[in-house]
C-alpha cells in the first residue's frame, strides 16, 4: 500500500496563490479564560482572533503579490489558507502586524516572514 501523497498548505493573498511560500504557521485564539474571584471561578467567553503566518522564499523579481508595499501602506488583506479537510480558512482584512527579510550571502537564498492578525476566519468549502 503506497503511502498518501503530502502537501503544505496554499495561501491565497487577496485573490492570488503565493507561489513562493515555503511553509506557513495559523493560531486561533478563542481569548476565553477564567477569572478567579472571592465568589469562586468564573468562566469568561473572549472574541475569537486568529493570527496567520507565512514562510517564503524572496525572489528578486518579487513575490508576484504586493505584500511589502501593502504593509508599508497599513493595508488590511484577505488572507486564506486551505489546510483542514480541504476547506478554506478565510481571514477578511486581515491587519499587517510584522515581517521580516533574512538573507545568506553564501547561499544566495533571501527568505521572508510575514505576520498577520484578524478576526475568527470565515470556513468555505
């Protein structure tokens, strides 16, 4: 019995695959928790936030997605990422928190990371 073929997730910045991802990260926080009080243990419902992250190689011609520029402007983005039972996590405007840019000389690789935060995402199929 072969074994079942395996691959990472794609991200989808607006309308557009990134083609050059080379690994991604997505946290979701329900921010629930309890608070402890004289009367006992209360249980608190919090607003859900989910904060995507993606891993890409840096190409010199650009990433064919304008993610710098759209996070030098502060823009909001839809960011999806198709990575459970085949449905797509949607996260509508999408806030631009944080990225980095590394590069090896040696190597020659140049490698990004870009950080967002938004709301609990939208599930389609």
């Amino acid at each position: 019995m072969a074994l079942p073929k395996v691959k990472s997730a794609s991200l989808i910045y607006g309308t557009r695959r990134v083609a050059f991802l080379q690994g991604f990260t997505f946290r979701y926080k329900t921010n629930s928790g309890q608070e402890v009080t004289d009367a006992g243990i209360l249980n608190t419902s919090g607003v859900a936030s989910s904060a995507p992250s993606a891993d890409a190689i840096d190409p010199v011609g650009g990433l064919g997605v304008p993610v710098i520029d759209d996070f030098y402007a502060g823009k909001q983005v839809s960011i999806s990422i198709a990575f459970i039972d085949g449905k797509i996590h949607v996260i509508e405007d999408a806030n631009p928190i944080d990225f980095e840019v590394t590069g090896d000389k040696s190597s020659g690789s140049q490698k990004a990371k870009f950080n967002w935060t938004g709301g609990k995402p939208r599930v389609t199929k």
